[in-house]
C-alpha cells in the first residue's frame, strides 16, 4: 500500500511527492494529462518558496533558468516615473513549465516517488484505516489505488475537492488580462517595469533566457487577441513589441474563494483546490508551496505516528494556518489589482497617490511582495505559534 497518494501533477503536486519522497516515504502522483505541457503561468518565486526549493536541490538549477528581479520601476502616464520598489531579497522570476520541469527531474531520481501521466482521479472510499481511489485512463481503463493519505493537488477544478462537497463560494471579477512571453528586446536586463496609464495597466517582467513578460489589462476576455498586446503595449508605453518573438500568450480572468476545511480525516487539499487568487500579485504557486511544506510535515508526522491523539488537532491547524495565510494572500493580490487596474479620468489622482506611496511605504511594499510579511510563510512560523505542531520535522 503506497503512503501518499497525490493526485495532480502540478508544481504543488510535485513539491509534496519531493518532500515527502526525501523522507523515504512511498508516494505514487497520478496526472490526468498524458504528458507534461510547456504552458508559462506562475512566473514569481517569491524567497520563502525559493528556500523551499533549496531544500529539495532545485533552487540552483532554477536560478540559472531564471532572472533574479531586485528593482520594480513603477511609472505613470506618458511613462513619467512614481517610484521603484527594491526587493530586500531578490524574487526569482521563471516560467510555470520551467519550474514543472526541473521538479519534475527531481521526483524521477527519488525511487520511492512514482509519477504516471493519463490517469484521472474519478472518486474514493474513506476507511479508518486507509482508503481505496479510483482512476480512469483516456480509453475508460479504470484502476484502483489503496493509500493511507490522499492530497488532491488537482487544481482549481479539483475532482478530490468535489467528491468531499466542500461548500465552496467561488467570486468573479470583471478585471481581464492577456499576457504573452516574447524575446527580450528592451535592454532592461533583470529588471521589472509597471505602466499605470489611464488606458489600463500594463506589467513587464523578465523571465530569463533572453525572455520577457508582459500583461496588458483588457476590456473583456479576449479569446482571439490577434495583435491586440502588442499594439496596446505601443499605445500605452510607446513600446514596439515583435510579435515574431512572441512564444506564448494567454488571456486570463479572476476569481477568488478558499476552501472551507483543508482537512478530512486522511483527506487533503493544497495548492489551487484549496484556494484560488487573483495572479496580480503572483502568489497563489507561492501559497501552494507552503501548503504543501505544512502538509509534508503533518503527513510525516501521521505516519510516524499512526495511533497519535493529535491527528485531528493536526488537521484543524492545517486548515486553519494555511486558510489565514491564503486569505491574507488574495486580499493582498485583490488590493494590487484594484489600485493597478484604475482606468480613464481617475488614473491621474491614483498615480499621485501611489508615487506618495511608494515614498512612505518603501520597507513596507517590498516585503509585502516578496510574501515575507504573509502569516504562517513557513513550516517554522506555525511551529512558533502553536505548541502541538512540534513534533513536526523540518525537511531538510
Ligand atoms: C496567468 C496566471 C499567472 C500566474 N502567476 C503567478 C505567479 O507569478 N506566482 C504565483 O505564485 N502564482 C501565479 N499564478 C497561480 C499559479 O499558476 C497557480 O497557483 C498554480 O498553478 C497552482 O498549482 P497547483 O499545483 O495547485 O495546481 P495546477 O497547476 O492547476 O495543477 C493541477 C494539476 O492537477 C491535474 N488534475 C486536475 N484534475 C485531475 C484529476 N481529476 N486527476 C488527475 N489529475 C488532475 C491537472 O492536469 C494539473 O496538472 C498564476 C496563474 C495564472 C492563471
């Protein structure tokens, strides 16, 4: 009987199975998709996911694929400049699918960890002891899994959340972004670039390997965005962007809500099954990372100690600790969004307000965006503020 059961291979997914696979534990991830997709997403690793990442061997490699942002330039209309924001610890800034990648390289040499594409996670039992999971391939093949734990690391769209029927209040913005990664043209080097214009915002972040970011804040949804970045990339900076260059581009929403509980007897969530926030910000990967070093550490715990009278103990302060931290999360990433997304007349008096801002909060916003000041940032914060919560291993 396999140990863990993580369903979703996503980067939550994989930071769990390396974690709990560099503890010698059994851990069997299943993915619905039949293969690994390149797509660009999450690009901010903020330092406490960085760190996280050096426990598991990967920070170096990522860094080396990456750009280290140190300085945000903030301008407003006609690209008049309202401030900078130095980072105290730099932000690694690197595409989704890079990250999959090399954690991914990372499950394949632990031989306690197994990774299989093409399975669909479809239900399960729950027993005291144990539980059983079904799956499904592509040609309706089921299969059957027995675990002592089972994490649905699955996604916003999580199946696991589903079949536990957590009351879930999902809320919709009416704030639209298109995004596209593009070769870097502009000689700005490490550096990220913010454009607050009474057209709408737009946001530029190097990615490494010669590569640059950058979002436009849209009107609707756009579906089939043709040229529609680069022309108001132009219009709104005065940027020429080549669309020849362009590898990737993706239109985007934003919701928010949060589980209720992450937690059912030997059932869990992390990652975007448990909480979805707004990408402005960029920290629902980060959030997710944490949940997953928490996570780690209850199950290793739990499996340390089947019989423990502190396992549903255990379970509430999961819940509790990572819903506070994932609260604080998409309130600060709301918070971002609607002073970043202020459009037409009112565009002038926030870009007033917000160079005054980033004069007298200048040791305040960098580490807000640098999740240094999030409650429960890490594994040692929780262990800090409650007592029960000792007993559990830091990975190292
Ligand atoms: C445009 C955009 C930009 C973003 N930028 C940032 C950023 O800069 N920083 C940041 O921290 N976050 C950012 N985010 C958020 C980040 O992408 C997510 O928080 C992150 O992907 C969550 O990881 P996850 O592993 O929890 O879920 P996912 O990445 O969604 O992975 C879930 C996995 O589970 C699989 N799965 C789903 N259902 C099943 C099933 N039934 N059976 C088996 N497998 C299943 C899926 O195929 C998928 O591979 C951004 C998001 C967007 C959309």
């Amino acid at each position: 009987m396999t140990d863990v059961l993580i369903v979703g291979a996503g980067p939550v997914g994989l930071v769990l199975a390396c974690l709990l696979g560099k503890q010698g534990r059994s851990v069997l991830v299943l993915e619905k998709k039949p293969a690994r997709d390149s797509a660009s997403n999450a690009i901010g690793v903020t330092p406490p996911s960085l760190a996280l990442l050096g426990k598991l061997g990967v920070a170096t490699e990522l860094l080396q694929f990456g750009a280290s942002i140190k300085r945000v330039h903030v301008h407003g209309q006609e690209r008049t400049i309202l401030g900078e924001v130095n980072f105290p610890e730099p932000i690694l800034s690197v595409p989704q699918g890079v990250t999959e990648m090399v954690l991914e390289q990372r499950v394949r040499e632990l031989s306690n960890v197994t990774l299989e594409y093409g399975w669909q996670f479809q239900s399960f039992d729950q027993d005291p002891e144990f539980l059983m999971a079904l799956f499904q391939d592509a040609s309706g093949n089921p299969r059957a899994e027995r675990a002592l734990f089972l994490v649905g690391c699955d996604g916003v769209h999580s199946k696991v959340r589903d079949s536990i029927d957590v009351a879930w209040k999902p809320r919709r913005f009416d704030s639209t972004f298109l995004m596209g990664d593009y070769f870097d043209e502009t000689g700005w080097g490490d550096e990220a670039h913010l454009f607050f214009t009474s057209l709408g915002a737009v946001e530029s972040f190097p990615l490494g390997q010669g590569k640059r970011r950058w979002i436009v804040q849209t009107s609707t949804y756009l579906d089939q965005p043709g040229s529609y970045l680069e022309d108001q990339v132009q219009e709104r900076t005065g940027i020429a962007l080549d669309p020849v260059t362009r590898t990737w581009q993706s239109p985007f929403g934003i919701h928010r809500w949060i589980s209720e509980h992450y937690a059912w007897g030997r059932v869990y969530l992390a990652g975007d099954s448990a909480h979805q926030m707004s990408p402005i910000g960029g920290q629902g990967m980060n959030t997710g990372f944490a949940d997953a070093e928490f996570l780690a550490a209850l199950l290793e715990a739990r499996l340390e100690k089947p019989k423990s009278k502190l396992a549903e103990r255990w379970n509430t302060l999961y819940s509790r600790v990572r819903r506070k931290a994932g609260k604080t999360a998409a309130a600060r990433s709301e918070l971002s969004m609607a002073v970043g997304t202020v459009r037409g007349w009112a565009s002038s008096p926030r870009n007033a307000l917000l160079g005054w801002l980033l004069q007298v909060l200048r040791n305040v916003i960098p580490a807000h965006y640098a999740m240094l000041t999030i409650p429960f940032r890490n594994l040692a914060q929780a262990k800090a503020r409650y007592p029960e919560l000792a007993s559990f291993k830091d990975i190292q």
